[in-house]
C-alpha cells in the first residue's frame, strides 16, 4: 500500500472500481461542489476534480479536492504542467496531501490555445510522465531535486492514456514509461470505439502491462447529437464509431439514448479481461451518474475491508 | 566521459569566449539540419534525429493524447505532431528501441549552451548512435539502480 487511499485499497482488495469526474466552478462558489457531491457520494469510489480543464480557468483542483472531502467524497486531484514549474507542482502536492487528498492524477495540459487565456504563457516544465515520476520520488522519501523530505509522504498515482490516438505503438511505449516512472492506475480517454479498445487492450495484456498497473476505462455520457460531434470533430484524440452518431441522430429522445449507450458500452467494459474499473465523465452533466451507475449493476458500491493509515511502499 | 574530455571541456568553461564560440558552431549546424531549439541538453540520439522540442509542448517522452487522426498537431493543424515525425523516422531507421528512454526533467540552466561541452563535461548523458538502449536506460535513475540490484542480486 503506498497512500492507503480508499480507491486504493480498494483496487488491491480487486473490486471492480467506479471514477467519476467533476469541473470545479468557474467561480468562488464552494457550494457547487458540494450539491456536485450529492451525484458522487455513495454512487462512486474516487472522483476526478479536473484541472482547469480545456484551459478554462476554474477553482484549483487542489483546493476543490479538499471541499470534495469535506462533501464526503474521495478525491483524485488532477495535476497538469501546463500552469505549474515544478517548485509550483510539489508545493501544491504537499499542501492536498497534508489536507488528506491521496489520490493524483498527472496530466500534461490542454495547451492555451483552446481555453479562455489564448494569450497565456505556458509552463511544461515537466511533462506528465517526469511528473509522475517526481510524484513517485515524493513518495520515496525526496523531492525531484534530489534533496529529502522531512516527513511521511505516500499518493497513489494515476496517468492518463489514449487508446485511440495515432500511432498506436507509440502510446504503448509511452504507457511504458508511465508504469516504470511509477504510475499505479491508469485512465484512459472515453470509448466510443470498441474494436479499437479491444485491440489497444489485447496489445497492452500482450506487454503484461495490465499486471502492473490498474486500468480504469473511460467512459462518457452524452445529451445530444451535437455534442457527439463536437467531441468527434473539435477534440483531437477522440474516436467516434459512426454507429453511436447515427444513433444519436435517429433517437427520440437522444438523452435516453445517451444513457442506454453509455450503459452499454460500460456493460461491454466490465467483462474486457485488464480492465479493473470505470472512469465515469459526464461533462457537465454530472446529475446523471447515479443513474449510469445503477443501471450497470454496479451498486452497492463495496466498502475497502482493509484499513487506510500508514502504508508500506509496496509497488502494484 | 574520460577524464581527458572533461578536461578539454574543462579549458572551454574557463574561457567563456571559447564556449560561446563552441556554441555558436554547434547551434548554427544543428539549427541548419534539426531545426535545434538550443536546449543545451540534446536527445536527437534517441528520437531518430528528429527534435522533440519542436513540441508546443516541449513533450520529451513521447506524444500528448492531442495527435490527430492524419498525424498533425492538436495546436497547429497545418503541421505534423513532432512525436508522429520521430515515431515514423525511428520506425524506417530501426531505432524504435530507443524511444523506450526515460528522459529526466530538464535543466534549464543548460538552455543556450553547447550540448557537445556539456556532454563532454559529464553534464549531461553521453550521446551514442547504437540503435540499442544501454540497460537501465528505461527506467528513472533511482529505480534503474534498484533493476541493477535485483539482476545482480
């Protein structure tokens, strides 16, 4: 056990885990956290509090995570290099472990371009894999520098993965580097390309890759056939099988559509040998996830039967 | 790097005229034939020949999620994704190897200097043209020490 987080505990005890994901607000408002909270609390395990996602300026990701414990949640913090240098990155790390955060996930960033700072200067200090590995060298004991750390220190660490982005080997080596600078879970984009996952999933047990680390499939439920596109044509990386467009084209009542494709493609993710849990991202529409949740089967969600505390460094 | 190397660069770093020269020569070829972005601690070794921080995002380890479906950058549409370049280069070359390298964070105290000296200097790593990685070379510097344990032990 390295953090003792329960998304931890619970992943190495083998349940089959469920994320969520929440923005934090594009304000000071703390209650929106809060009545976000509601839709997350007892439905999922660990929810995501992205980081000034698409560039958009929004509350830190570490100060919502902290709100989002006290809403009675538990929170996976998302990191990224754009906005941050490395001093930045471990002193906020610091500052959520010390407020009980036990959970990061480290990105690169969405670049300025796209958000409403197009004019901002960005940082990549890091890149998301040397971030993981400063967050795995905190763990053992010092900081990226080198120097050590005067006190206990363990976050259970997450990377993110695109099983549908070009070319394909190129993200398998990638992956690797995540797993070896010390990754524990990865997260990958959301599925709306079947055949393509199964065959990103079948390369990634062929590099024994599932045995090291926790993969949690993305999911994402979606309103409207405009969204649908807008992710197909605006979102580089995203792969949109035409089927799930047509469907959402020809439905009545596209967000019941919405939700019975999300169901089924989270129904298919459960039973793809590797796959060890959900990554829930409903954008902006965050109310739904209770649903979704049960509607998979997946409630009751488990309670961890061990106990958090003091963990040894005991890799995954 | 040999004793006999660090001295030389050694010479070079006690008289600034010599490494600025040593740098100008260096930045102007490899300006010329890499379009090198003079970050002083050059990995055109591992990435078939091709600079990575041509990135946006200066990305040293491979590829963000934003390449797109024909290949180009999520921030300039008009160009290829660098890590698509190096990935296709290192694939026709053989050198696919080579990508497995982990790449430490970066000094930015190195940036406008001579990547030559600093190697020769033992700054930063010894660049070769073996298409192999050298053990080790995968992993960050403090879990490569506990893989040479392990296999010794």
């Amino acid at each position: 056990m390295v953090s003792g987080s329960r998304l931890e505990r619970l992943l190495r005890e083998g349940h089959f885990v469920v994320c969520g994901e929440m923005s934090p607000p594009q304000g000071a408002d703390k209650e929106t956290i809060f009545r976000k909270c509601e839709y997350f609390r007892n439905y999922v395990d660990a929810v995501n509090l992205t980081d000034n996602q698409t560039a958009i300026v929004r509350m830190s990701s570490a100060m919502s995570s902290v709100f989002a414990l006290a809403g009675g949640c538990e929170p996976i913090m998302q990191m990224t290099c754009r906005d941050r240098n490395r001093l930045a990155q471990q002193s906020e790390i610091l500052g959520a472990y010390a407020a009980g955060v036990l959970n990061i996930l480290c990105l690169t960033g969405d670049y300025m371009k796209f958000g409403n700072h197009p004019d901002a200067k960005g940082c990549f200090d890091l890149d998301s894999v040397q971030l993981i590995y400063a967050v795995s060298e905190m763990n053992a004991g010092r900081f990226v520098c080198g120097e050590e750390m005067k006190s206990p220190f363990g976050m259970f660490i997450g990377g993110a993965a695109n099983p549908f982005a070009e070319p394909m080997k190129m993200r398998l080596i990638r992956l690797g580097k995540k797993i070896r600078a010390g990754a524990h879970f990865i997260q990958t984009q959301p599925v709306f390309d079947i055949p393509r996952f199964e065959k990103w999933m079948s390369a990634v047990r062929d590099e024994g890759y599932d045995q090291q680390v926790f993969i949690l499939a993305g999911v994402m439920p979606v309103r409207s056939v405009k969204a649908l596109l807008y992710m197909k044509n605006e979102v580089p990386g995203v792969r949109i099988a035409d089927e799930y467009i047509k469907r959402m084209e020809s439905a009545k009542d596209p967000k019941e559509e919405g939700v019975a494709m999300c169901v089924e493609i989270m129904k298919y993710l459960m039973q793809v040998p590797g796959v060890r849990g959900i990554h829930i991202m409903p954008v902006m529409w965050e109310s739904i996830t209770p649903r979704i949740v049960e509607e998979a089967g997946l409630l009751p969600r488990p309670e961890p039967k061990t106990s958090g505390g003091e963990g040894s460094d005991e890799q995954a | 790097m040999s004793r006999l190397s660090e001295r030389v660069a050694g010479f070079f770093d006690r008289h600034p005229l010599l490494s600025k020269g040593a740098w100008l020569a260096e930045i102007i070829v490899k300006k010329a034939l890499f379009r090198c972005q003079d970050c002083g601690q050059c990995v055109l070794s591992y990435n078939a020949f091709t600079c990575c921080m041509r990135c946006p995002k200066e990305m040293r380890n491979g590829p963000c999620g934003g390449t797109r479906e024909d290949g180009h950058c999520e921030v300039y549409p008009e160009r290829y994704c660098i890590w698509w370049l190096i990935y296709e280069r290192s694939r026709k070359l053989r050198r696919l190897d080579k990508l497995r390298k982990f790449h430490i964070p970066v000094d930015r105290r190195l940036q406008h200097t001579s990547a030559w000296l600093n190697m020769f200097a033992g700054r930063i790593e010894p660049l070769t043209l073996s298409a192999r990685l050298k053990p080790g070379e995968e992993y960050p510097p403090r879990r490569a020490k506990e893989e040479e344990k392990k296999s010794e032990g």
